[in-house]
C-alpha cells in the first residue's frame, strides 16, 4: 500500500492506513488488559504495600509488551501487518521494544496527561526526523525503512483505571504533535475478557517469579 506523502497530507487517512481499526483495537485493548494486571498485582502484594504502587507500575509496561508481543505473533485481533523488536541504545537505559511495518513504525509510552509527548529521548528524536519526509516531500515521495513515517502510542491511567490511550504523529522536529487521536474508544470488552482469562495468568507468572527472586514478595494465594 502506498502512504500519501504530501505536506498537506491528510493526517487521518495516514493514521488509518498504518493503523487499521483491527490494529488500534490491538493496542487499545493491550493497554487496557496491562493496567487491569497491574491493578491485580498492586492489590496482590501484601508484605509491601508502600512499594506496591512502584512496582505495578514497573510491571504494566512489561505486561503490555508481552500481551502486544502475543497477539502479533498469533494475529488473534485479525492479521496484523506489524512486527517488532527489541532495541537496545548503549548507555540509555532499558531496552525498548519497536513495532514496526511497510508502512511505518511506533513505539508505546506512558505519560502524565493525554496531550504530552512522552520525554525527547534519543531514540524518539531520531526518529521524529523522519517524519519530516512524509510531510514535506510532496505527494510523489513513497516513505520506506528508515524513512517511513513515525508514530506513538500514549497512555496515562488514575490509579489502573479508567485509562487514556492516544495516538499521534510527532512534529519532525519533536516540538509537538503533527496530530493526536484519542483511541480509547477503540478498547474492546469482550476481547479483554478473553486475554485476562487466556493470556494474563502465565504473563503475571512470568513477571511474578522474577520480581519475587528480586524483591522477596509474597503473593496472595501462594
């Protein structure tokens, strides 16, 4: 499929060819699923309850991480046409993970309110720039590789609950957003049901046998 590359382009056409409604309800409804687990975990802990909160929180980005991971890997919310990797920037801190397309690329992030682009981190600037291909090359320029546009996925929550999930283009120049979309509507119910009683336990799991080797934790019910 070949993205409009324009400086007028119409930003809502690019955002829903790199992001169909099957791959937004994905996202939507990870993110959901990640704060429920969090929430699960916060309130499970109960030998640390004024660290819970941290480490929930710890846990929600690596919860939505694995349930994004899962799904791309078995298409269960429709074929996904994306892929994703681990990415790793010496000296800068944790890994990140990368999702990526034909079409283009996004990475997810938590922020304090719905309208802030996440911290201008190295990774995000450089790859802000290449959104100034896409938006100033005129309608002829097909974006590919490193030079196909960029997205992030925003969220925030107030306590695990009632989240909200947004997604943007940032400016080339990472001064702002090219445009921002609010997709917690795209949230699905019925599919969370599924992943919180499929999905969730073994994730949890994971998570909970290396936290408890590292923060000596008990978990209710074991």
């Amino acid at each position: 499929m070949e993205l409009i590359a324009s400086s007028d382009v119409e930003l809502d056409k690019l955002r829903d060819q790199m992001f169909p409604d099957s791959v937004k309800t994905m996202i939507a409804t990870n993110v959901y699923v990640g704060c429920e687990m969090s929430k699960e975990l916060r309130d499970n802990l109960i030998n640390m309850p004024m660290r819970a909160t941290w480490i929930a929180g710890i846990a929600l980005g690596f919860f939505i991480d694995k349930l994004m991971a899962e799904q791309i890997d078995l298409s269960i919310v429709g074929k996904s046409p994306y892929h994703y990797r681990e990415i790793r920037i010496p000296k800068c801190g944790y890994p990140y993970i990368e999702y990526y397309s034909d079409n283009g690329k996004f990475h997810i992030k938590k922020v304090n309110k719905a309208e802030h682009l996440p911290n201008a981190a190295v990774h995000r600037l450089s790859n802000a720039l290449s959104n100034q291909f896409f938006l100033d090359f005129g309608p002829e320029y097909i974006p590919t590789g490193s030079h196909a546009p960029f997205g992030i996925i925003t969220f925030g929550h107030y306590k695990f609950e009632r989240p909200f999930i947004s997604l943007g283009f940032p400016k080339w120049d990472y001064s702002g957003w090219a445009d921002r979309w609010d997709i917690s509507d795209k949230i699905s119910r019925e599919i969370a049901e599924t992943i919180m009683s499929r999905k969730a336990p073994a994730i949890r799991e994971e998570f909970q046998e290396n936290i408890m080797k590292k923060f000596e934790l008990k978990i209710k019910g074991d």
